[in-house]
C-alpha cells in the first residue's frame, strides 16, 4: 500500500488537490458607484456653464463649510445639499459620487497649500536666508500653520484617504510643490548638479506628510512634537543628497536666474 504523504513532503500534489472555490467579485462601494452599475464615478463633471460653475464652486464651499465641526468620510450628499440650499440631485449631477466631490476638495486644498509655498519661497529668496536647511524649516513652518489654522483643510489634507485618486492628488500636489521650491532654491544658491533633485524633494514633502497626518489622527493638528520629529527626517533624508552648505549667489544674478 502506497503512503499517503503529507502537504509538507508533495506540496504540488496538495495544493492540486486541493478543492477550487470560485473567485470572488467584488463589487466597489454604493457610495462610489452611479446608481446601481459596478462603473466607479470618482470624477466630478467639469462645468461649462456660468450657472454650473457657480454651483460647482457652492457646492465645494459647503462641504468644506461642514469639514469644519465633521469628519469627512461621514459627511453625504444630502448634508452638502442642504448646507448649499439646493438639492441631492444638483449636487449629484456635478458630483456623481461621493468620491468625487473628496477628490476635488483634496485638490483645491492642495492648489492652496501650492500657492502659499511658492508665495513664501519667493519672500525667502528676498531675504537671502543663507541656509538651505533653514528654508526647508521655514517653508514647512508655514505649511504647518496654514493647515492648523483651518480644521477643514485639516481634515481634507491630513484625514484619511478615501480613494487612490485622492493619494495621487497629494502625489502630484507634493510633486509640484517640490519643482517650486528647488526652483527657487537654484536662483538663489549656486547648486551642485543632482540628478532627480526634484524627486528628491517630492519624496520629502511626503515625509511630511506621514508625521502631519499622524499628529492630526492622534490630537486634531500638527504638533510641536511631530513637527520637530518631521524636520529632522526630512534634512536627514535631503542630506542623503544636498552639501550641509550652499553658496548664496549675488543679488544680480538671483533676479537673472528668475527671470
């Protein structure tokens, strides 16, 4: 009588015989999908007409008029509609999903943030501040202030992630803000020639991004604690890359190197 063995001794024999279920479909989130089709709606319609645009605009305005006292993955359709005094089905004709009105919300936040860094960088380059890393520290100090001052902008930048499209937004967001800063920092200091710098930076806006987001999970803001911590990861990281020194280069060649 031949000896049965074990799955240890003839695993190919074991895993052949073993029974076959049959595979498991499944199906995106109701708040996800139009109506009752599998087909994920995570886009908003861009609007083309006047009257469209302005809801579309009152619209994100009161979902983020509401992200001020709720979390955002309670918030639905008919709180937005009636903070906006219109209908459900207004704001779901330009928002097919849920999904997609977080997904704007998190890229006009982050069109935000991108603006105020580019503001701030260009005032730092006025003042010459001599160090990099200082730069670094500054830029971020202000990042961390406007994201506190506003529990909204919190909870769309720093809250959870609902969707791949909303981490690809703060992807391109971080990737964006990384080309401005080292953009600003070449015109302003006389910089070694690294390849990917600008990934470099993207790499460490997200480092940012994990400490922040921890801090606001744990205690509703960015805290000195994480902020401090966050700091010293991301000019750990930089070094990796960038001389612990930079030349400043002169006022005349600045203004020519940003023009």
């Amino acid at each position: 009588m031949r000896p049965r063995l074990t799955a240890a001794q003839d695993p190919e024999r074991f895993v052949k015989d073993r029974p076959t279920t049959p595979a498991t479909i499944v199906r995106p989130k109701a708040s996800q999908r139009k109506g009752r089709s599998a087909n994920v709606a995570r886009i908003a319609r861009a609007p083309t007409q006047e009257r469209s645009q302005r809801r579309f605009g009152e619209i994100l305005e009161a979902a983020q008029a509401l992200l001020e006292s709720a979390r955002i993955e309670d918030i639905s359709f008919y709180d937005i509609a009636k903070k906006a005094g219109m209908s459900p089905a207004s704001v779901h004709y330009l928002f097919p999903s849920m999904a997609a009105v977080r997904l704007e919300l998190n890229r006009r936040n982050n069109r935000d943030v991108v603006a105020f860094i580019n503001e701030l960088a260009t005032e730092l380059a006025k003042r010459g501040e001599p160090s990099w890393q200082q730069w670094v520290r500054s830029l971020a100090d202000g990042a961390r202030h406007l994201v506190n001052g506003s529990r909204a902008a919190s909870e769309i930048l720093l809250g959870p992630i609902l969707n791949r499209e909303g981490r690809l937004s703060n992807v391109e967001s971080n990737i964006v803000v990384a080309r401005s800063v080292v953009e600003t920092l070449r015109a302003v200091f006389i910089m070694p020639d690294i390849p990917n710098l600008e990934l470099k930076f993207g790499f460490g806006m997200e480092v940012f991004d994990a400490f922040w987001s921890r801090s606001y999970a744990l205690h509703g803001r960015i805290d000195d604690e994480a902020f401090e911590e966050s700091i010293c990861a991301v000019l750990a990281y930089l070094r990796t890359v960038l001389p612990e020194m930079l030349t400043l280069r002169a006022p005349a060649v600045q203004q020519e190197q940003k023009s």
